[in-house]
C-alpha cells in the first residue's frame, strides 16, 4: 500500500461537460475564496511540483511516476520511530463512545468493495464478500435477519435520521450482532450530516444507528 502511479482514463467520456476533480476543486476554490488555480487544471505536473515541496517522499515526483511510480516512506513499516520523543513507538488507548440503539435499529458502517477507490467505483463486484453485480447490499449477521423476519437475498429498505435507501439485498455476513454494513456512497443517503467526529469534524459514517424495513 502507499504505493504512488500514473493512471489515465480510457473510456470515452459520456459528455463534453464533466470535468476532472482538479476543475472541480479550482473552480469551488474560486467560488468560495476568490483563488485562480487555472494554471495547476492546465497541467498535472504542477500540482505535483507543489506536492514534492510539502509532502516527505515525493521527491522528484514527476520522474518517478512517469518511471513506474515509487512507494511512500511509511516510517512505521520501516520501523524507524526516530521522530517520536524516546524514539520508540507509542500507543494510546482511547474509551470507546456508548452508543444506546433502540429495540428495532442496527448500527451501520459504510465501507468500500475492492473494485472502488474514494467513491469512484469501477465495477459492481467485491471479491472481498463474494459479491457480484450489484452494490446495493447491506450485510447482516445471520442472527439479526431472523430477528427482523428477513430472508437472504430479500430486498429491503434503510433508514436513519437523517434519510432513506431502497432495494437493498440482504447479504448474511461475519459482522457482529447488532451492526450492519454497507456500500458508499450508496449509503451516504444515511449520514446525518450534523453528525460528524468532535476534532477532524470527519461524518460519523462509521456510526449510524438504522432501521431495515421489509418491503410491502
């Protein structure tokens, strides 16, 4: 992992009107804070130059990608932990938050297939789970689908506070009693978005208290 490459997309885009994420960002950028970045959406390679400057391992960025790419230095992995006073390495433990669910709701966690990076996925598979085809699943310990009168490969509906999925199939999976999981951004629909970690302000997708409702 942290192993850093060159892609380019292959297939034809489906209108002259997408833009890349980099026009995306700059032109949010411009909206929000009056910055031009037009000249980093012009070429990659200066993005990349502003990267090496700020980033430790990415130095020579441009040639290296275009060589084959080069992995990140991951001190950990290397076990070098010269950087942390006593240069040894340090843990923490940290209380786990009490979350209380009503009698009929699960916590979910959304979580990626192996075919997706971030939220661009490439394929309706997942050979981590043996799925195939579709992503509109919500795996369940088999204990909570007898409790919720359901039936493998039943397709229901999700809901939280904050929104509602529909035609979801119930997939029986190794999860822990009571917990649920799901894909995003299928899922996102149930993130409440006030809801989010007390210091990087990062969406509780990881902590959603749901319902799953049969179909009529």
């Amino acid at each position: 992992m942290g192993f850093v490459s060159a892609s380019r997309g292959r297939n034809t885009p489906a209108s002259a009107h997408l833009m890349s994420e980099p026009a995306i960002v700059a032109a949010l950028a411009k909206a929000a804070l009056g910055l031009d970045w037009s000249d980093l959406v012009a070429d990659y390679d200066r993005i990349r130059d502003l990267i090496e400057k700020v980033v430790d391992g990415c130095a020579d960025y441009n040639a290296r990608v275009r060589s084959g790419g080069f992995h990140l230095r991951n001190a950990a992995r290397e076990r070098d932990f010269s950087g942390v006073p006593g240069g040894r390495a340090r843990f923490f433990v940290h209380p786990l938050p009490e979350i209380v669910l009503a009698e009929d709701e699960l916590l979910l966690t959304t979580i990626r297939s192996h075919d997706q990076f971030n939220t661009t996925v490439y394929t309706q598979n997942d050979r981590y789970r043996g799925i195939s085809g579709d992503r509109r699943v919500v795996f369940m310990n088999e204990r909570d689908i007898d409790k919720c009168g359901l039936v493998a490969g039943e397709r229901v509906d999700v809901e939280s506070s904050a929104g509602r999925v529909e035609h979801f199939a119930v997939v029986p999976f190794s999860i822990p009693e009571g917990n649920v999981a799901a894909y995003f951004p299928e899922a996102n629909p149930l993130v409440p978005l006030g809801s989010y970690a007390d210091k990087s302000r990062t969406p509780t997708s990881k902590s959603v208290p749901v319902r799953i409702r049969k179909k009529e």
